[in-house]
C-alpha cells in the first residue's frame, strides 16, 4: 500500500507540468505560504531536509512532508488531486489556472499494521 496516491486528474496536470520543467517533486510543509497545499517543483529546486518525511511517489514524483506535519497526518492516507484556482506562491502549477490539493481518509488498523515506517531526508 502507498501512502499517496493521485486521481487522473492530478496524472494529467503532473504531465503537463514534466513537459515543461522536466522530472517534478512535492512537497507539503504545514508552515505559512498555503502549508495545507501540497506545492509542486521541479525536481533539485526544492532543497529536501533530513528531517522530511519521504511518503513515496506518485506518477514518479517524489513526495515529501515535513515532520511536524507528518505528525499529524501519519495515520492518514493521502491522495493527490487538482482543483480550479491558483496555486501556492512558490508552486510550478500556478500559470495553468488549477492546483493541487491532497484529500486524506483515515488508515485502518490493518493498514497502519501493515504499513513500515517513512522514511526521513531525501530519497531520489
């Protein structure tokens, strides 16, 4: 089981995105700036610290979260979406009129029993 997955509409904008700016990268802070939002970089522009949490990949992207949001999200299933709107700031999806956004569910104990442990600083 993944710790994030990613609808097809996310595929689609994560697509368009690597055409332009080669191989992405997300990462989700919780800080200021829209820290809720998963904000997307191509990837190396975005300086990974050995205290964020590694979830995996979706579509080959690596997915970062910073611990102390981890924290609060650790028993969560995550899956990356797209809405109209504009995005973060510092995020690369902010010309194409939509961005991304994570929608979360709860794990199940089977899951969280099943599931190792994430791994912290970059791992790509």
């Amino acid at each position: 089981m993944n710790r994030v997955d990613f609808t097809p509409a996310a595929k689609e904008l994560m697509d368009e995105l690597k055409t332009f700016h080669g191989p992405i990268m997300f990462h989700q802070s919780g800080g200021c700036c829209d820290g809720s939002s998963p904000m997307c970089f191509a990837l190396d522009d975005f300086k990974v610290g050995e205290v964020d949490v590694f979830l995996g990949t979706v579509d080959g992207a690596p997915f970062y979260m910073s611990s102390s949001q981890y924290e609060y999200w650790k028993h969560t299933h995550l899956t990356l979406d797209v809405t109209p709107g504009r995005g973060s700031s510092f995020s690369i999806e902010i010309p194409t009129g939509k961005r991304f956004l994570i929608k979360s569910r709860l794990l199940t104990h089977d899951e969280i029993e099943n599931l190792p442990e994430a791994p912290r600083g970059k791992q790509h």
